[in-house]
C-alpha cells in the first residue's frame, strides 16, 4: 500500500554528486546544508542521514525554482513593465549579505506562492466566464432554433422508422427513395383495386392475408410501437 505524504526518493550516485555541486555554489549554507557538508564525504549513510540528503535534495530543487523566478523578474524589469512592490524588493536584496541571502529566499518563496494563487484565481475565473458565456448562448437560442432542433430530431426518428420497416418488410436491398416509391404504388394500386373489386371485403380477405402470412400483424405491431415511443 502506498504511504500517504511526499513520494520516496531514491538516492543515486548522481543525486550525492548534483547535491554536493549544489552546495558548494551556495552563497551562505541553512542548518540542515551545513550538517549535510559534515557528511558529504562519507561514502556510507545511515538511515538518519539518508533522510537528511533527501531533505537537501527537496530543498535544492526549490532553490532552483527560486532562481528560475529570479531570472524571470530581473528580465522583467529590463522591459517596460511596471515592477509590484515585491518584486522591486527582491531585484534589491545583496547576494553578498547574509541576511539579505536568506530574506532573499523567503521572498521568493512568497512570489511563488502568490503567482500560483493567481494562477489558480485566473483558472477559476476563465472557467466560470466560459461557463457562463455557454449559458447566455443557450438561453439566446431563438424560438425558430428551438423548432429546427424538434424538427431535425423528428426527421431522425422517421428515417430510423422507415429503415426498421423496410427490414420488417426484407426489403434491405432497396434504397430508401425506393422504398418510399414502393410503399406508395403499393397503396396506391390496392386503392385502385379495392374500388374496382371490393378487396377489402371479409370474404377475401382469408385468401390475401394466406399470402402475406404474419406479415401484416408485424407490420401493424411495428406501427403502434413508432407511436408509443416517446422520442418522436
């Protein structure tokens, strides 16, 4: 099961030699960098100063981001960009001073915190604004827009009627406008022949429907089923 809190680092021979690089570049060293320099030479480490090399380790890749941030405010102020009261603050602390080292790093790290907070702020904010212009297109939706969404969904819900018919049917092979001729000289020609020879009269119809077998009954069925379903 994975431990909860900060992933676990493992030590490389190039993490001993990057930190040491590290170090050895710093200006002025924190307690925990000093205690690290005691051991940096040792080729063995216990549990208790493995801990202390990975904690340097942290530490290291957090100065990196600091100075990466430096970088990007004194490259800012060679620009017409007005500077904010903390950057101007952190461009006139001298490396050389102790003090000024330290208070240094603690700036930064308030810059980076904040620049993430307005970060997240802008994020939010974006989101909410692309949300909300969603909405007002939405409710702007004209009535005859409304009317084009029905209509379209109905002439989808027709054509995949008439598909399911025309498999009821085995009439698959036709195509659609085919079908559709089909259909219509069908009605059309026992129209005619239902006026000319009363077909529709019970006495033939036995010997029609011997024909058709179940067909019609499925047919009728398929009918009444298209206009029970609610997506119509």
């Amino acid at each position: 099961m994975k431990k909860p809190g900060r992933p676990e680092i493992e030590l490389t021979p190039k993490d001993i030699t990057d930190l040491n690089s590290f170090i050895d570049n710093l200006h002025f060293l924190n307690k925990q960098q000093e205690r690290y320099k005691q051991i940096s030479l040792n080729t063995q480490f216990n549990d208790d100063e493995k801990k202390l090399i990975k904690s340097n380790l942290r530490e290291m890749k957090a100065h990196q981001k600091r100075m990466d941030t430096f970088k990007n405010i004194d490259f800012k102020s060679s620009t017409n960009q007005t500077l904010t009261d903390l950057e101007a603050e952190i461009l006139n602390y001298d490396w050389s001073i102790r003090d000024d080292f330290f208070n240094l790093q603690k700036a930064l790290n308030t810059y980076i915190k904040l620049e993430k907070i307005t970060h997240n702020e802008i994020k939010r904010i974006d989101q909410k604004e692309r949300q909300k212009r969603i909405n007002t297109v939405r409710s702007q939706q004209t009535e005859s827009q409304k009317q084009r969404t029905a209509e379209n969904r109905r002439k989808y819900f027709i054509g995949a009627s008439l598909l399911g018919l025309k498999d009821l049917m085995d009439k698959q092979e036709m195509g659609d406008i085919d079908f559709l001729q089909y259909l219509a000289l069908s009605t059309s020609l026992w129209s005619g022949a239902d006026q000319a020879f009363s077909l529709s009269d019970a006495k033939y119809m036995p010997s029609i429907t011997k024909f058709v077998g179940n067909q019609t009954q499925d047919i009728i069925d398929f009918i009444q089923q298209v206009k029970e379903d609610k997506r119509q």
